[in-house]
C-alpha cells in the first residue's frame, strides 16, 4: 500500500517541479511511512510514499522497466502476481524484483491495458510512456483504493488523496454545491465525483489516458452483478463458495508482514477470521472496536468469535468524548462530508492496530453488497412483490424485514404496512430500490439553497450504464449499493482512508472477483432471501460458533448527534455561528442555524434519523470547508521534505540518473 501523487505542468518553472513534487508527497505521507521516491521529466513529475508490504527490499518505486521507456507509480496490492510473474516469464518478461509492483509495469507492457482485467487485486496506478509521451492512470474494478485528479492554469494534477493539490502553485480548493447536493441525497459522492469544484475521482474500473493535453476516459469493465446461475445442489454451492473464499484469503495473505483481521463478531468478519487461522502459520492476531454506550457495543460477541478462533485478540473502546476529538481529524483524512460518525471510531481502531506492529488487515467490507445481507435486499424484493401478497403474507414479511430498527417493531406496522404500499410502485427510474433510503436525503437537502432534484445525476448514471436497465429490482439495489454506499463510504471513508491515517493497508475478501461471481451465480437459488446470506451459513455452519450463524444482524453503529451535545467541542462553532454557516458555498444559513439549534436542545434518543444524518453531514461539511477550503486548521501544515524517507530520486533531465540521491 502507498500514496502516489504526479503532474503535468510544462509551464511550471522547472526550477520548481522538485520542490512541488516532495511537498505533494508530503501531504501524504502517512500512507507510505516506509520510503519515498519520486521522478522527473520534461514537465512530468511523479512520486510515491511506500508502506512496504510485499519485497520490503527492493520494491521502491517509481520503478522503471529495463529500457527506461516505461514508469510507474503503483499504490495497492496484486492478489495474483505470482499467478502473473509465471505467465510473463514464459511470454520472455525478465524480472528484476519480487514485488508486485514490476509485475503490474510489466504486465502493461506486455498487454497493455487489457491486462486491466487480468488483475485480481486492491489498486491505483499511474505509467508514463516516455517514448509515446503518453501517461495513463487505473483504478480496481470495485474502487478500493482512490485516486483523484484536477487541473489549474499550469497543469494536470493526480494523487491518492485530494489534500496533495495543496502543494501545487496557484491550486485552491472550493466547494462545489452541486455535488454537496448530490451526496447529501445518496449519502456519498458518485463514483467519477468529488465535493470540491474541478475535481474528479477517477471511477472503479477507469483508465484515464492523456496524450498530447488531451483526455480520453472509459471504464475498463463494467460492474457485474449478475452472473450464470450455479447448476449444482445446495451443498454444492455452499462447497463452491466456501472454496472462492478459502482462496481469496489464501492470496490475501502473500506478504512479507504479519496480518492481522478485524473482527466485529459478525458473520462476515467471523467468516474471514476463520479462514485466516486455518491458512496462517501462526498465531493470528484480531482486532475490535468496543463502545461504552452498551447499546452500541458488540464485545461480548466479538470476544467469543475469538475464543473459538483462538485467536489473539484486542480492542479499542470507544468513548462520546473520543467520537468529537478525533472527528475533526478523521474528516481531514476522509477528505467527504459524511452522514454519520462510523469512521471514527475506525481512524482510532486503525491507530491501536498500527502500534500493535501490524501494517495489513483483512476485514468482512463486501459481503453484504454481494450475498445480499442488508434488508434493503429484502424490502425491495417485498416492495416489488407487494401486489402479489395477500396481506397476511405482507404482515409476515413485514414483521422480519427490519428487526434492528425499532420503528418496524410490532407497534409501528400499521404506519410501516402504508409506507411500503406507498413505495410499490417505481417513482424514480432505476432507482425503485433506494427510493424509501433517499427521503431522509431529500430532508438534508433542505441545508443548501438550491433545492432542486438532487437525484438528476444518479438518475442520469443508470440510465447510460449498459445492461442496468435488463437487471432485476434486487441486482439493481446491489449495482447502486456496489457504487455507492461501498465505494463512497464503506471502502473509503470509513474504510481505507482511515486505515492509511495510520498506515495501516485493508484487504477484503468478499470483494475477489472470483467471490463476487459466486455469489450472483448461487443468489435466491436455493433460498428465497429472507434468511440474511443463507449460502455463507451454510458453507461455514461446522466451522463457527453458534453466535454468528444464527444472531440477527446489528448494523455497525456509533454515537451520533448527541455526543456533540454531551461535549460542546470548540469547532462546533462552526455550525453555532450564523456568520461562520455563511462562510460555506451554498449552504442555507438560516435553515441550517435552525436544525443545528434543535439537534443541540432535542433529547438525544428523541433525535430523528433524518436529522441526525443532516446535523453530521453539515458538521463535516463545515471542517472540511474550515480545513481546505479556509486553509486554517491545525492538520493542515504540510511537513518539511526532511519527513520523507526518500530513497529513489530520479531527475531525467539531466545528463545522468540520480538515484537515491547519487549521481
């Protein structure tokens, strides 16, 4: 895992490109503590901050091919390298290293982009042809690790993280209140978007090529959310997919470091922990999030997984207090408004798992999108199907759609029964599934000044993408929540980002494509989907304790609203001055004063979803606003080139390479 960061700029004094480079760099540092290099050439630059995770030795980068013509910059990892080092030595590639990042380069050169869809791994990458002058930039199919770029008057930027732009010259960031409104509707960015003016994100599956100042982007391959169906029987599709995961675990575990799991006491997590101890030679470590809000806390399961497991196994214990210290942070690592608090307690998890010695953890993201686990899944295929019920079978499934929500309780279904009835019918084309979800984001909306449809873009994104409209109302829900909700929030914000804070890379196995295919191959084939991932059950029924197979499912929760009440931070100002909301693009002052002083005087259990969701997604909008687009916060100082390890400096530009310093 790294941070990589790169531009083109041939106006920019030449003069200037080593300092901008290792300032860029600098930004970033955090995610590849290890080393740093970066190299130079005729208006190009590009870097790397390393965390040494495979060949500690001799993988830093940027690494070049043996003619020099090819560079690349790899952040990630390549599950099947070794898989592909076998195959592009018998094609006659020669190797100098044993680290994935020379079998990507060297897999480029072979096939070019096509080797896109040979990869099974975690990635974003840039290679420059020096040759061809061309410079291209991927990303993995499922959008694991990020990769922003922009441009400004002197030239095209590229980075891990959008905080590198800083460093350019003449570079600012702004807000862009179309897109607050867009992520305030579906909780998180598009897949190509970001919420500052200018910049994109490029999408899963993206190759962005430039030649000649000119772009050309397309997607490399498509979401796939459905697949042949499995034809065996039901034992031997709990044996099929318990083999997909055996195997992508086993892969997960190619390195040169120890790795650890998190464990949330879960089915999924309990799953991947499994298969660790059985594939490890040692000792596997496991690591929780415990909360002291009781109902919050899931502990006691997570402590019993690990017993079973045998295991060795620590926690972190979560606090409200920690929850507003430690927002403001994570937030600048996050680099998105966000709709709840989740990815706190991860940055801190995260800081507890790097000063415990381990820098790769394995963890469960993935399974609900692809084994249907949300009851989301459930409520569409109900919704869908409501005309076809006699009522007695709509209460029957009513009654366990939602049992970790109080508001679906026995109390509240007369008012859940006309709810659904209202929803059964598309109002949104495409977006039938998530119609219900999307009203608490209609609700945020009324935090910006322009309020019109905030669901024009996703609309406009199902509509162009191919084969969406032939899927099924539930392979519609997983496309929207594979591009979504996992890609904008789960596997970034909450996931990766807050592992890289403290150099700490996250590998998912539920999300090997391999997995990914087996699941579509055996969903609702031998169930009806009303029992929560039925097939991952099965597969593991002899291998788990009894807990996690058969508990009902508690949604990863964390203290929302009311933890700001309890502890009044000093950056909450930010939302208690009228004159500070007015200082946000495109944020209603006068509403957003309003709900802010109700959420501080509202009793903390009697704060609604909707206005819990719109209190954090306008707190973090206005740190980030105070962070990047004010420049004024106190993680906002870039550290001094001294801070980087630098160990591969390559100046092209001169008569001679210099390498680690020496000519």
């Amino acid at each position: 895992m790294c941070g990589i960061a790169g531009f083109l700029a041939s106006s920019l004094d030449a003069g200037a490109h080593r300092g901008v480079i290792t300032d860029m760099l600098s930004e970033i540092r955090y995610r590849g503590p290890d080393e740093a290099g970066y190299y130079l050439d005729n208006g190009v630059a590009m870097g790397t901050v390393r965390l040494s995770i495979v060949d500690l030795a001799t993988g830093a980068q940027p690494m070049p091919d043996v003619s020099e013509r090819y560079w690349i910059c790899f952040n990630g990892e390549l599950y099947n390298h070794i898989e592909l080092r076998a195959e592009l030595t018998r094609l006659g590639r020669e190797f100098r290293t044993r680290s994935d990042t020379e079998v990507v380069l060297q897999a480029w050169i072979q096939w070019g982009p096509a080797c896109l869809t040979r990869f099974n791994g975690a990635f974003a990458f840039a290679v420059r042809d020096t040759v061809a002058d061309e410079l291209f930039l991927a990303r993995d199919r499922y959008g694991k690790r990020p990769l922003f770029y922009t441009s400004c008057a002197d030239g095209f930027l590229f980075a891990s993280e959008m905080k590198a732009f800083r460093a350019f010259p003449g570079f600012r960031f702004a807000l862009d209140p179309h897109e607050l409104k867009s992520i305030y509707g579906i909780w998180t960015p598009l897949p190509d978007r970001s919420p500052f003016k200018g910049v994109a994100q490029l999408p899963p599956g993206g190759l962005l090529a430039i030649r000649a100042g000119q772009r050309t982007l397309r997607t490399y391959e498509e979401l796939a959310v459905d697949a042949e169906p499995f034809t065996g029987t039901p034992a031997e599709a709990a044996a099929f997919v318990r083999d997909a995961l055996r195997t992508s675990v086993e892969v997960r575990l190619r390195t040169d470091v120890e790795v650890g799991v998190y464990l949330s006491g879960g089915l999924d997590s309990s799953i991947v922990a499994r298969l660790a101890t059985d594939l490890s030679s040692h000792e596997v470590r496991t690591f929780s999030v415990e909360f002291e809000d009781r109902t919050l806390d899931e502990s006691s399961s997570q402590r019993s997984v690990a017993t079973y497991l045998g295991t060795r196994h620590s926690s972190v214990t979560i606090s409200t207090a920690d929850i507003t210290e430690n927002f403001p942070a994570a937030v600048w690592h996050a680099e998105f408004p966000v709709f709840r608090t989740a990815f706190v307690p991860m940055y801190l998890l995260s800081r507890h798992v790097r000063d415990a010695g381990i820098k790769t953890i394995l963890s469960g993201e993935g399974a609900d999108e692809a084994f249907l686990g949300y009851s989301l899944f459930r409520e569409t295929m109900l919704r869908a199907a409501w005309h076809e019920l006699s009522d007695a079978q709509r209460q029957q499934r009513i009654a366990v759609l939602h049992p970790e929500l109080a508001h679906f309780g026995p109390e509240h279904r007369s008012h859940v029964t006309g709810l659904l009835s209202q929803f059964a019918e598309e109002r949104m084309p495409g977006l039938f599934s998530h119609e219900l979800r999307y009203q608490n984001g209609r609700f945020v909306q009324r935090l910006l000044k322009d309020r019109a449809e905030p669901f024009a873009d996703l609309l406009a994104v199902v509509r162009d993408t191919p084969g969406y409209a032939a899927l099924s109302p539930t392979q519609k829900a997983q496309w929207l929540e594979f591009k979504t909700l996992l890609a904008g929030y789960l596997l970034s914000s909450q996931g990766e980002r807050m592992g890289l804070a403290h150099g700490v890379e996250n590998r998912c196995p539920f999300l090997d494509p391999a997995v990914v295919r087996a699941a579509a191959s055996v969903n609702l084939r031998f169930d009806d989907g009303w029992e929560e991932k039925a097939i991952l059950k099965e597969a593991f029924r002899d291998s788990l304790p009894r807990e996690p197979l058969t508990r009902r499912k508690q949604p990863y929760r964390a203290p929302g609203a009311g933890a700001f009440q309890e502890h009044r931070p000093d950056y909450l100002e930010l939302v208690l001055s009228r004159r500070e909301l007015e200082q946000i693009d495109g944020i209603d002052p006068v509403f957003a004063q309003r709900l802010v002083n109700k959420v501080m005087t509202t009793p903390a259990a009697e704060i609604s979803t909707k206005e819990d969701h719109a209190f954090i997604h306008l707190l973090s909008t206005a740190v980030l606003n105070q962070q990047f687009v004010q420049d004024r916060h106190d993680h906002a100082r870039t550290a001094p080139e001294a801070a980087l390890n630098l160990t591969t400096v390559i100046d092209r530009r001169q008569t001679g390479l210099l390498v680690g310093g020496q000519r």
